[in-house]
C-alpha cells in the first residue's frame, strides 16, 4: 500500500492558467480571467479557453510515484474522424519522464454543418506515473491541449512543494488553433511549446481556436498580464471568420498594441503575421468545411475579387501589420515585426503541406517552433538575452 500525500491544487502549482475556477470537481484552469469570460460572445470561444495549451502543474519533490485524477471534456465533431485521447506529459528536470491518457470524461459534441452541440457526462479519471528515480527534482505534468480538464486530485509518495523560480522570462503569446496547437501531437509539441523550450523561458499561451479575432478583452488580459516578453500573431483567423474589412482591422490593430502599451510599455513585442497558407493568399473568407471531401478539410468561399472592396487576405494582412509595425517602431523601438512566412513558406508547404489545408502537422509544429526560437530568441533576435 502507497501512503499517498495529497496536495492542494492552486496557483502555486499550476502553472500557465490566468485563473483557477473552483469546480464541484475540483478545479478548472482557464486562460482568460473570469471578468473577460463574461464578455464572451459565443460558446465555441468558452470551450477553446478553457483547453489548457500550456498550462501545466509543476513542482519539487523526491516522490517516485505520482496521480492525478481529473476530468476531461473531449471534443467531437460531428462526420470527422474521431480523435485520439488528449495526452498527459511528464517533464522530470525539462527531460521527457513519460506520457499517459484517460479514457471517458464528458464528451462534446459538435455538428460543424449547424454549429449545434451535445455535452453527454462521463466518469472521472486517473493519470498516473510510477518508477521515477528518487532524490529531488523538479516535476512538470502538461495537460492536454485541447482537452477541457477539471484537475481533481495530485496525489504523491513524498511531500511536494511548489517549484523554485528558476529566474527565467515569462513569454505571453496570443495566436490561433495553430498557436493553440489544434493538430499537434502532444501539449509539449505544440510549436509555442516547443520554442519556449528551446528559449528557456516560462511559457503562457493565450492561442485560441478560432478566436486570435483582436478581441479588447483578449488585449486587456494581456495589459494586466505580468511578462517579460509578449508576441501576438494574427491574421488567419480574421480571413476565417471573414469579421472585418481593411478599414476596420488597421484601426483594430492599433487599438490592441496600444492596450498591450498601457500594461507594458517598453516590454519587448513581436508581432508575428500569417504562415503561408495558399488558401487564402489571395481568397477571402470566409472558411468552411469541404464535406465532399474524404477526409477533414476547409474550403475558402471568399471571391478573390472582393480584395477591392477591403475584404482581408493573408497578404493583404501581411502588408498592413508590416505598414503599422514599421510606422509604429519609430516610437517604440521594443516592437518588432516577423513575416510568418519565414515560419512556413512556400518550400515548407511542398515539403510538409497542410493536411486539412489549414494546419500543420505534427512535424510542421516543429519546424515552426524551431524557426520561432531561432529568429526570436536567437542572436540578434528581439527575445534575445539582452535584447535583439
């Protein structure tokens, strides 16, 4: 028999959430305050909020055993393929320790064709890691990325306590599903994860499904959100969504940057435009799955000839955040501007083409969170030690 230790759930421990709901459960890490969830328009916005991408617990202790119960809400859509179970990373001293998955939880579901949704209740669970080498060390466990978890219980065979400040930079970043790591393989290879690693910096990851749409509560989170380095990357979903015009974005854009400036004004910010995505270069949106197609893709029902009349395209986007950026930098020279396309270009997409035509893969996140880290926080970079 184990002689379990159990510990309190709280944000001594959880790392990479701005708030910890309590629950009849437990507890629910969100990524937005629970002033801002109040302002939220919809309920896909809810669901991909409360998808923990990068939230993690992470302690100190000599425990070789460790569990945590919890319960998972996982997403169906309704005629697409049925998704693996989300995956539980263990980090001992940032070294791969381990991965596991729960099975059951509560189920999701959503039609795509009518935006209609279904939450049908399961049983709780148990993650659970054995056979770690005794002596101190420090313990990370990153939740799934797109899996809503109510944590329930962390149970362990030794004390734990909350892990040391190591006196490494807080990165904020804002993005889409990419940024959130939608099509990633694992919580740890999402490419902001990834590029956070290679940084050496402690990772909050505000990328949102569907929703890097410019929201003020989003800048306003971030205005009041302690960094020391911030990105935003946005575009694609505004062609998604097909939400504004040029008219509208440019004075949008200016709008968030300078409510990021009132919380943090001289923090170095890297604002990051679109990866190449041919299907809508030159498309407008707005975006829809292609039910004819086999398997889960997206189709542009954007006119291209729309552009005229201020409607957005991925270049469109591009050439107006490298205008307000470079405008912008006269004044702030902690702004910086990275062309996506550096991230994922034409050469990236012959090679690694995006399975959904949105997406990237697996392997895709990689590349992207690897070319991120070099040109940000690389020699020279604008996240570089010292400054760029």
């Amino acid at each position: 028999m184990t002689d379990w230790i159990t510990t309190p759930l709280d944000p001594r421990i959880v790392r990479g959430a701005l708030d910890l709901e309590r629950t009849a459960h437990g507890v629910l890490p969100h990524r937005l305050p629970a002033w801002a969830r109040k302002q939220f328009p919809d309920a896909y916005l809810r669901m991909v909020e409360a998808q923990p991408s990068g939230v993690r617990l992470a302690f100190r202790t000599r425990a070789t055993a460790v569990e945590l119960d919890v319960l998972p809400t996982k997403t169906v859509y309704q005629g697409a393929p049925a998704q693996p179970d989300g995956v539980y990373e263990l980090l001992v001293d940032g070294r791969p320790g381990g991965r596991a998955s729960v099975s059951g939880g509560n189920v999701h579901t959503v039609d795509m064709a009518t935006g209609a949704t279904v939450t049908r209740p399961g049983p709780t669970g148990t993650v659970r890691f054995t056979d770690l080498a005794g002596g101190a060390k420090d313990v990370e466990i990153w939740l799934p990325q797109t899996e809503i978890t109510e944590l329930i219980a962390l149970r362990t065979d030794a004390p734990v306590e909350p892990a040391p400040d190591r006196g490494r930079r807080v990165w904020l970043h804002h993005g889409s599903s990419i940024s959130h790591g939608s099509t990633a393989g694992s919580p740890t290879t999402t490419w902001p994860a990834l590029a956070a690693a290679r940084g050496g910096v402690e990772l909050i990851n505000l990328g949102l499904g569907g929703n890097a749409l410019l929201d003020p509560f989003t800048a306003r989170a971030m205005r009041d959100t302690p960094a020391d380095l911030i990105s935003l990357k946005i575009g694609i979903n505004l062609v998604n969504a097909d939400l504004m015009r040029l008219r509208g974005f440019s004075p949008a854009v200016h709008g968030f940057l300078d409510t990021l400036r009132e919380g943090h004004p001289t923090t170095p910010l890297l604002v990051v435009s679109p990866i190449l995505c041919p299907l809508h270069e030159d498309t407008p949106g707005p975006t829809a799955p292609d039910f004819d197609a086999p398997e889960l893709r997206f189709r542009a029902l954007g006119d291209p000839s729309d552009r005229s009349g201020g409607r957005l395209t991925l270049r469109v986007i591009r050439d107006e955040l490298s205008r307000i950026t470079g405008q912008r930098a006269a004044d702030d020279p902690n702004l910086h501007y990275l062309d996506g396309r550096s991230l994922y270009g034409e050469a990236d997409f012959r090679q690694l083409p995006l399975p959904d035509r949105l997406h990237p893969d697996a392997a895709g996140h990689r590349r992207i969170g690897e070319r991120f880290a070099e040109r940000a926080f690389g020699a020279g970079g604008p996240f570089a030690v010292g400054g760029g």
